[in-house]
C-alpha cells in the first residue's frame, strides 16, 4: 500500500516560492493501477518524484507499507519519459539490463535467466545487442521498462512514458503495458495529461488541478473490462464527463504559460 | 548534440554513390572511363582521390604562383623545398626535431589531460570545490601558454620542463572545462533512474556520470591537443636549442625559406597524422561512449 498524506509542496527560487502541490492526499493498493491526470502545471510530474523519492515533500508524508518514503528505493522504480536519457547509451540492450542486476546486487547464476525473461516480456529477446541508438522509441521504452522489472519493484512510477511516441506506437505500447501489468501484478502510478490514455489503463483516475496549489479534484474509479474500446458508449461517456471536468482547468493552464 | 554523425556522412556517401549507379544505368559495356567512375563511387576510394586531387591542386597553385608571381626566395616552389627536404630527412634531421617536439607535446598533453580530467570530475561534482575554484579557473585561463613562455623559462630553464609545463598548461585548461561540462550534462533522468534500480552514490558516479561525460572529455582533449600543436613553437622559438620551432628559429636568423618551408610541411604533417590517430583510438576503443542518443 502506498500512502499518500497531505502531501504539500513548494520550491523556493529567486523570484520567491512557488506552491505546487497543496495538500494532496491518495491512498494506492497494491496491485492498483492509478493514472494521474491533468494539464501540464498540475504538478503531477512533482507528486511523482516525491513518491520516487527524488524530491522530499515540503510537508505531509509518503510511506510505503509500514516505512516512509525518504530516499529513492529499489521499491519503487521510476520510468522516464526520455528512455533514451534514461537507459546508459553506451551499453547494448543487454547490457543495461545486467547493469540493474549488478547495482541490484542479484546473484550472477541467476542473471542469464532474469535478462532472458523481461527481454522476452517486451519483446526485445531479438534485439539483445543492439544499442539504444539503433532501436526506435518504442523499443527504447520497452527496454527501460525491461530494465526496471528486472529488479522486481513492487511500484511502477510511470511519468508519461508514451507521450513521445507517435499514437500507433503508443497505443501498441498500452497492450504492452496491460499485459505485463496483468502478468505480474505490480502497483503502477502512471502520469499522463492524454484522457484517452488514461481511461484505456487505469483502475482509478486521478483528475489533479492546474497549479499553484494543485490538489487532486477527483478520483474516478473505472470498473470495466480492458482493453477498452473508445467508441464504446459507456467509455465516451466517462471521457466527456472528464473533459468538461478538466475544461475550465486547462483555460487556466493556458493562461498561467502566457504570462510565464 | 545529436545522434552519430558518422550514420549521417554515410548515408550523404550512399546517396551520392546511388545516383553514380543510376547514372551508368544502361549499357554494361566496362570502358576504362565507366570503369574509373565506379571505382570513384566507391566511398574510400571516392574520399582518397578527392583528398588527392585537392592537395595536387593546392601544390600546384604554390609551383605557380612562386614561380611565376611571387620571390621564389620569399615564397620557395614545392618542387624546391622538397628538394631541400630530402637530405633533412636523409640525415634524420627533420625527424629528430620532430621527435623531440612530438614527445613534449605528448609528454604536456598527457599529464594535462589527466590533471584536467580528475579535477574536471571532481568540480563536476562537488558544488562547493566548484564555486571556490572557479573565479581562479576563470581568470587563469586567458594566459595562454605564449604568455607564461617568458616565466616558464626562469621557473624550469629552456630544457625540457619548461616545454612540458608550457604544454601541461594549455592542455589543463581546455579539458578541465569540458570535463565540468560534461559531468554536468550527464542526464539527471538517467543518474535518477540508476538510483531507482538500487545503485549508490559511488556507483552513479563511476558508471553513470563519468561515462556520460565522455563525449564532452574527448572533445576538450581533442581541441587542447590542436593548441598544444600551437603553443609547442613558439616555445621552442623563443626557448629552446632543439625540435621543430628551434629549426625555424634557427633557419629564419640564416634566411633560409627553404628550410623554414620544409619545417612548417612538417608541423602541418605531424598535425594531421596525431588528428588521425587520435580520431583512430577514439573510434576503436571509446565508439560505444560517443554516441547520444538525447541529451535533455
């Protein structure tokens, strides 16, 4: 279970401080797939680094089972929107896989096996010493998610891992991401401003507001079977009701870049 | 900086090599003209005949104008500087100066470079080192090594420290930025991610972020090893009795032009063929490291 508490959040610069998040509160189980939504300059990107660890919260709390979330932790695993600033260029799509066993300590009999499995898991078994310069974006991002399994977290934070992709890629990337979620039944935060995106993954939304003081506004739960069609009647319903909540935030949005 | 620029010159290569194929679509009759032309397509050939034809066109133009427009005293033709090159080489003389100059700029630019390096990761790293050092970096780094020849000379003598030092002292600086930058720029996705798989602070320095900067390591090394070629002369004009500046000292006090032509070839050869080895190593033993796949 991963607890969020009141979780505040402001960054101190020249030009004064800057409240990003204001008391956000969620309580994940595990094995929950939760996406956070909203337009960018909600501060979901910050909500996810505190629960990475990278950034400690102003005030309130993270905890993670029984312990509270002070650094990164091999727990929760974090994947970027940039794979390829991500994964160690210099190291083929093998390599970077047994880089995660050797920081992770993993006994070396087991890592032929380890690698073997998440390879195949996404489908990279055919690419194993290829570097990432020479797969596409998709297959970058298949590799990072390769390489964070295989150091079994109990938590994926995803932070718009598909939103570089193009919509075909991303799409295929979303069977992907069910199948192997569905597989291991791991927790996953996944961040994303895509409706769409969202409503094809989550068990549970979360609709956060545009900043400063971004709190979360609704969570919506998604009770129907995947993979979910958006022509369906009841899926378009959900994803109207979502965009007119998200409507008035994202003329904020706009207007909040305008003058920055 | 982006991705290799090696896959980009190839496919330029390629693509000039298509049409020269396309051109010669149709008969498959082999004349000595089709002949030459599909050996030029080929892409090493294509560039050593370029590279041929150019130096070829660049002799020329010299043989003409320093026989016909210029003093052929002021400006010696090539046929005669290779003439005047030929017992220099004979006698080994043009190779011992070179010899010597070559080991000082190896001998500076290596110690620079790994002085350089160190300091450059480790004010890469620790803020604190780096905000109090660099004021001194900043305002040290104008003096050229030209500029330190005069107190090189009183601090090691006109032997070989003194060269070592003056070398040293270009190479140091020129690295020791780029290695700051290039610790810098490693992606903080990536030290962040290495973090999240479990490894520590010493692990994301030595297999993270030190590998990251290398691209931006090797560039400084590459720039500083072309100043060092700059700076080794004029050290050696101004303080020295031997290597390749000494010998254009010595044969400007005599007038010889022939002389100092055969030793300014001499630094442009010895230039090129270091550029080409060190381009050779880096692509043998660092490939892996030089390639981006993004840098935000």
């Amino acid at each position: 279970m991963l607890r969020v508490h009141n979780v505040r959040k402001v960054f101190e610069s020249a030009r004064g401080s800057y409240v990003a998040l204001d008391g956000v509160s969620l309580t994940i189980s595990d094995g929950e797939f939760v996406c956070l939504l909203g337009p960018s300059g909600c501060g979901k990107s910050t909500l996810l680094n505190i629960l990475a660890g990278f950034e400690p919260a102003t005030a309130g709390n993270v905890v993670f089972g029984d312990a509270p979330v002070t650094g990164a932790g091999r727990e929760r695993v974090m994947f970027f929107q940039d794979a390829g600033s991500a994964l160690l260029p210099w190291l083929s799509t093998e390599e970077n896989v047994r880089f995660a066993l050797r920081v992770r300590k993993m006994p070396k009999a087991d890592w032929p096996a380890i690698i073997d499995k998440y390879l195949e898991m996404v489908g990279l078994d055919a690419h194993r010493g290829k570097f990432p310069a020479e797969l596409s974006g998709g297959m970058r991002q298949r590799l990072q998610i390769a390489r964070g399994l295989a150091v079994e977290p109990d938590v994926l934070l995803m932070d718009e891992p598909f939103a570089a992709l193009d919509a075909l890629t991303r799409r295929r990337m979303h069977a992907v991401l069910l199948d192997i979620w569905q597989r291991i039944g791991k927790t996953v935060v996944f961040v994303t401003h895509d409706i769409a995106e969202a409503i094809s993954l989550a068990d549970r939304i979360a609709v956060m507001s545009v900043g400063p003081g971004s709190v979360i506004t609704r969570l919506i739960e998604i009770d129907l079977p995947r993979p979910r069609d958006l022509t369906d009647p009841q899926v378009a319903r959900l994803f109207t009701q979502i965009e007119n909540l998200l409507a008035p935030d994202l003329i904020r949005s706009d207007e909040r870049s305008d003058v920055h | 900086m982006t991705s290799a620029y090696r896959q980009q010159s190839g496919s330029l290569r390629d693509l000039g090599k298509r049409r020269m194929n396309i051109d010669k679509s149709g008969a498959d009759v082999p004349t000595p003209m089709r002949r030459l032309r599909s050996w030029l397509s080929r892409p090493a050939c294509r560039s050593v005949s370029l590279t041929a034809a150019s130096l070829l066109i660049g002799f020329g133009v010299w043989q003409f104008l320093s026989s016909f427009v210029f003093n052929p005293f002021l400006i010696p033709p090539p046929l005669e500087v290779f003439r005047t090159a030929i017992p220099m080489l004979k006698s080994g003389e043009i190779l011992s100066d070179a010899s010597i100059s070559m080991i000082r700029v190896m001998v500076g630019f290596a110690t620079g470079s790994l002085a350089g390096v160190v300091i450059g990761v480790l004010l890469g790293r620790i803020r604190l080192l780096h905000d109090l050092l660099d004021p001194i970096i900043e305002l040290l780094r104008y003096l050229s090594p030209t500029a330190m020849i005069p107190i090189a000379v009183i601090w090691f003598g006109i032997g070989e420290m003194s060269k070592y030092f003056l070398i040293f002292w270009g190479t140091f600086f020129i690295v020791l930025i780029n290695t700051t930058a290039g610790v810098w720029r490693a992606p903080v996705a990536r030290q962040r991610a290495a973090a999240c798989l479990g490894a520590n602070r010493l692990q994301i320095f030595v297999l993270v972020v030190v590998p990251s900067a290398v691209p931006y390591i090797v560039t400084g090394m590459r720039v500083a090893m072309a100043s060092s070629f700059m700076s080794i002369i004029p050290a050696e004009i101004l303080a020295a009795n031997s290597g390749i500046g000494y010998l254009l000292q010595q044969s400007s006090m005599l007038l010889q032009t022939n002389r100092i032509f055969v030793a300014l070839l001499t630094i442009c050869v010895l230039g090129f063929i270091v550029d080409r080895i060190f381009r050779l190593v880096v692509d043998k033993v660092l490939a892996r490291y030089m390639s981006f796949v993004s840098q935000t």
